[in-house]
C-alpha cells in the first residue's frame, strides 16, 4: 500500500540520534536547528551540554535555535484547531499532548516494572539484555499511549482525533548497537516494533480515518559494522602532537584551551 526510497535517505551530519530527529522536526540541518549531537561543548557558556540521555530528553529542546519552526508549528499554523501528538519524542516543540511535557510538570505515567507478560516481546532477549529490556518497557508505553489517544481517552484525558501525531520507537537502536545490524538481535528487535506499529495502524483504522491518512517510517541514522581492525582514538597521537583539545560528543573536538 506505501512506497519507499530507493537507496534510503539522506541524514544529516552528525548522524546520531538528537540532532537528525530534529533535522526530521524542523526540516534544517543540525547547524541551523541548534541541536549539534547528542553532547558537545557549548563555548560560550563553558559547559557540556548532553542532549540524549534518559536524564535529559525532557529538556533536549532548551537548545534549539529560537524562531525554528517544527512540524506541530506548521501543522498548528496550517490549521489552528488541529491537536497534535508526540509519544516518547524529545523533538516536541509546539506539540499539544507530549509524552516528555509529563516529566516537565513531574508527573510520571506509570512504567511497568519489568517487561513480564507484555505483548510483542522476544524473552530470549529481553531477559539477559538490559538495554532491550528497558526499550522493550518504553515502546509498549509508546503503544499505549498512542492507540489510547487515537481510541479518544488516555488516562484521565480525552482528545480529539490527531491531526498529526509522531510516535518514537526506542527498541531498534538499542538491539542495532547491541548486536550489529545483522545480527539476531536486531532482527528480533524489528520483529517486536513491527508488532507494535501494527497495534497503532489498527487503532487508526478503529477511529475510522486509516483511508485518509498518510504514515511515514523514517530512522534518525543508519548503521553498518566496523571494522576490527581499525581501533583506538586520536586522544594519543594529539596529545603527543602537543595539541591543546577537547574531545567531545562522538567527533567533535574543540582546539585550544578549554
């Protein structure tokens, strides 16, 4: 029923989680949208700035350029009565329901303690593996909170049909980088989101509006294997160079004193 990029998709520089989910947002590259790498340096301010991690996904946002627009901003600007949703994302400026604007008011959904007896999930995986385990959690919150507000009531809250609604997956990173992406657990980790996503399109087409809207699937980067043989870190030769720097964010190094 869809289509798809021939030879995938272009993702901006660098290619990691943060700064191309909102390339994804915003339509601009990490140098015009703010959000640099999951980490960097902010020189002005002299502090490290970390964008992707449990921590602070709430407050990721805090950095991005003001005056950019986002999706939600263009959709809202579009058509001003429209609600728009965002589960699990940190990208969410200017969404009107937002997983992340929970813990920005402190007010927790309630997370399973532990993934036992949740539908759409690899045991073989989920108990020795703790990242899968976490993801595994997180991704069935996504469902729940998607098909909820698409069924008209989540929680304590009823809404409105979404106009546009984004819906963030966790499990296929963390499998991907745990295993590599031909690995058995990457495959499993697949299996279980193609499971979910099928819970989200049956909760659309039980809203009645499956024929008239349009589903994207993007990723935020690629992944292939390294190579083996090449290992170790810049760090040594640098210093041995005689080099003042800073080494920060995956790449990013800073000359000079910091």
């Amino acid at each position: 029923m869809g289509t798809a990029y021939e030879h995938g998709a272009m993702a901006g520089l660098p290619t990691v989680t943060l700064a191309n989910h909102t390339s994804i947002f915003t339509g601009r590259l990490p140098g015009h949208h703010g959000i640099l790498n999951n980490a960097w340096y902010d020189r002005r301010h002299g502090r490290q700035i970390i964008t992707n991690s449990s921590a602070t996904w709430p407050t990721a946002m805090e950095s991005l350029t003001p005056g950019v627009e986002t999706i939600h901003d263009a959709v809202h600007r579009t058509w001003p009565d429209a609600f728009t949703a965002s589960v699990n994302e940190p990208a969410d400026p200017g969404a009107d329901y937002s997983t992340f604007d929970f813990f920005r008011r402190g007010e927790v959904p309630p997370i399973p303690k532990t993934p036992d007896g949740l539908p759409h999930t690899t045991e073989r995986f989920v108990r020795p593996s703790k990242d899968y385990r976490w993801s595994t959690i997180v991704d069935h919150m996504c469902v729940e909170q998607a098909t909820g507000i698409w069924s008209g009531h989540y929680r304590d809250g009823d809404y409105a049909k979404p106009r546009f609604m984004w819906v963030n997956f966790t499990l296929t990173d963390s499998a991907f980088h745990e295993g590599g992406p031909h690995s058995e657990i990457a495959a499993a980790a697949v299996r279980d989101c193609d499971a979910r996503l099928g819970e989200v399109l049956a909760a659309v087409e039980r809203a009645g509006v499956f024929d008239d809207t349009a589903f994207l699937l993007v990723a935020d980067h690629g992944m292939e294997e390294n190579d083996p043989a090449v290992c170790g870190d810049w760090d040594v030769p640098l210093r041995e160079a005689g080099l003042q720097f800073r080494d920060e964010g995956y790449s990013f190094l800073y000359l000079g004193e910091q």
